[in-house]
C-alpha cells in the first residue's frame, strides 16, 4: 500500500516535471490518458464508474486514474490480497515484525471482508486517511482498532494492536522497551476512552474522548502515521 501512496505523491510532482518541450509533455499526457482509459475497461476486476468513485471520495478523475494506474501496476490481478499489504509493510519496517498490524490493517481495508480489496475499497479508505474529516479518521480509525467487528473495542483487542504496534517498530526503535509497556499504554487508553467503566469502549465514547482530549488525539496521530 506504501508503494500505491508513494505513486500517489509522484501524482504532484509528475504535474510539476520539468518539460523537454511542450509538444513531448502533451503527447506522454495524451497517452497516459489513453492507457488509462483503455486499462479501466480491460481489467478483470473493472472499478465502479469513475464518476461513480468520484462522487464517493474526495479525489478528482485524474487522481483516480493516477491511483488506478499505481494500483495496477502492483497488483495486475486487481484486487490486493494481504500477503501483499504484509511484504509492503515488511519493507516499511526491516526492524521488526509488521505482519501482525498488516493484518488488522488489511481487515480495516477489506470492508466486506471478502478476503481481498478492490481498487474501490482502496481509494475509499485512502480518501479517508488522506483528505477525510478528523471524525472520518476516527471512525476508521475505531474500526481498525475493532478486531473482531462487533462494534466495540475491548481490552484484548487494544492490547493486541499496541503490540503489534511495537513488534512492528522493533527494537531499535524502542531500545529500552519494558515489558509492561503495552499495558500501561493500553490502561491509560482505557481509563480516559471508557467513559462509564463497563470495560468496553464504544464509538460515541471514542468519538468523544478522542476529540476533548489533545494527548489522545497526538497518540492516534502517531498511530495514523504508520499507515
Ligand atoms: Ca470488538
Ligand atoms: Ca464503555
């Protein structure tokens, strides 16, 4: 997925690059377009109309079809499946082990749950995490952190994506990580996102507890900052 945002970026500067002459720029421009037209009407797992996609993310045609042809070259199959999101993510962190947050990223991805995610549930989340309202973010951010789904976050389910977290990072990263760490990490979150004590956090108290407090709010960014 790194890879795919990193195509993103170029999507900027290939606007930004520096032309051999106007005609050269206009026939690579006139090309791409028609590769990547002639690609969305030829892939086996065909995107929703652009127009469609257009109007559920916040990302203008050409970006889609920049992102679209980024996504395609990583994944000619069409749809990305989480052996992918986990050798990506092994390349991110060479330190330590990705594979365990990899895998509850790729859930949050995979909407439907179908095992694999199409271009559309791509873009859907990147719009999200990119160019989303902070209760956007939040919300996927509370879904990722709802491993089994149900609607809550429970302890387990918070102590799982804090160490996956730091088994990701390494050991260089944290060289004098204590044991309990995780667990203070997770208590802390808890005592201030558990609004009513019932050992379960909901969305509204996550909603709530993340926007009235700025420290929880750096911590998820810091946590949004290794997707
Ligand atoms: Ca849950
Ligand atoms: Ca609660």
């Amino acid at each position: 997925m790194g890879a795919v945002m990193g195509t993103f970026s170029s999507l900027q500067t290939k606007q930004r690059r520096p032309s051999k002459d106007i005609a050269w720029w206009y026939y690579q421009y006139q090309r791409d377009k028609i590769e990547d037209e002639l690609e969305m009407t030829m892939v086996c797992h065909r995107p929703e109309g652009l127009e469609q996609l257009e109007a559920q993310t916040n990302f203008t045609k050409r970006e889609l079809q920049v992102l679209y042809r980024g996504f395609k070259n990583e994944c000619p199959s069409g749809v990305v499946n989480e052996e992918t999101f986990k050798q990506i993510y092994a390349q991110f962190f060479p330190h330590g082990d990705a594979s365990t947050y990899a895998h509850y990223l790729f859930n949050a991805f995979d909407t439907t749950q179908a095992g694999s995610v199409k271009f559309e549930d791509f873009v859907t989340a990147l719009s999200i995490l990119l160019r989303g309202t902070v209760h956007e973010k939040l919300r996927w951010t509370f879904n990722l952190y709802d491993i089994n789904k149900d609607g809550y976050i429970n302890k387990e389910e918070m102590m799982d994506i804090v160490k996956a977290i730091y088994d990701m990072m390494g050991k260089y990263t944290y060289p004098v990580l204590k044991e309990d760490t995780p667990r203070q990490h997770v208590d802390v979150f808890f005592q201030k996102m558990d609004k009513n004590k019932d050992g379960i956090v909901t969305l509204d108290e996550f909603l709530e507890s993340c926007q009235e407090d700025d420290n929880i709010m750096r911590s998820l960014q810091l946590f949004q900052n290794v997707m």
